[in-house]
C-alpha cells in the first residue's frame, strides 16, 4: 500500500533544507525526474520488483493508487511530501502544474521486463 512520508525539514533565515535519510525502505539504484508536463497522464503502470518514492520538488501533482485493495489520489504539493510505492501499486501521475519537477527514487536500475501495463478490474 502506498503511504506519505513527511521529510525532515529545517528552515532558517538562509532557506529551507528538506532531508531524505534513512526513511527508504530500500537502497536507490535509480533517480529520474519528469519535468515540462503539459496536460499528460505520466505512469500507469505497477512493478514486478521495483519501489518508488515520489518527491515533487518544485509545484504539485496528483498521483492516483490502486494495489488492488485500495484506491487513493495523493496529492504531492511541499517537496517535504515523500509518496512511497510499492511494486503492487498500479499509478498514474497527472494535474501537474506548469513548473512541478517529479522527482522519483527507485530501488531497481531500469528493466522493461518490471513494468506491469493492466491495471486492476
């Protein structure tokens, strides 16, 4: 099931500072980051292996959830949002505003063969 995980952030007179730091539960083998989203629907998919943890580090977006027992929509608006997904969680990401950047950690290096495209009835 996918959760929110608020990251620690210290905020002082010179800025914010928002620290991801032994809440993984996994170790990142990937990063990648989607940017530049017009009205598009990005994901849709779920893993065989994978884990991701979702940051959006810059505006907001909405994922929608669904491990085949729950559906939920987050909505990722503080960069100290972090949304864990596990490879179960089919999800789509979408309603991006014009400056969000999507950053996602993933526990697995990239292989075609870990993407499940069906969604649950």
């Amino acid at each position: 099931m996918a959760y929110i995980h608020d990251l620690k952030t210290f905020t002082d007179n010179r800025g914010n500072l928002t620290v991801i730091e032994n809440i993984l539960p996994f170790q990142i083998k990937r990063v990648f980051y989607i940017y530049g989203v017009d009205n598009s629907v990005r994901g849709g998919h779920r893993h065989h292996k994978t884990i991701q943890a979702a940051v959006c580090i810059q505006g907001e977006c909405k994922i929608y959830n669904n491990d085949n027992e729950k559906e939920e929509v987050f909505h990722l608006n503080k960069p100290s949002k972090c949304l864990i997904l596990n490879p179960k969680d089919w999800h789509k990401m979408y309603d991006f505003s014009k400056d969000a950047i999507l950053m996602v950690f993933a526990s697995e290096n990239y292989n075609e063969n870990d993407y499940i495209f069906e969604a649950y009835d």
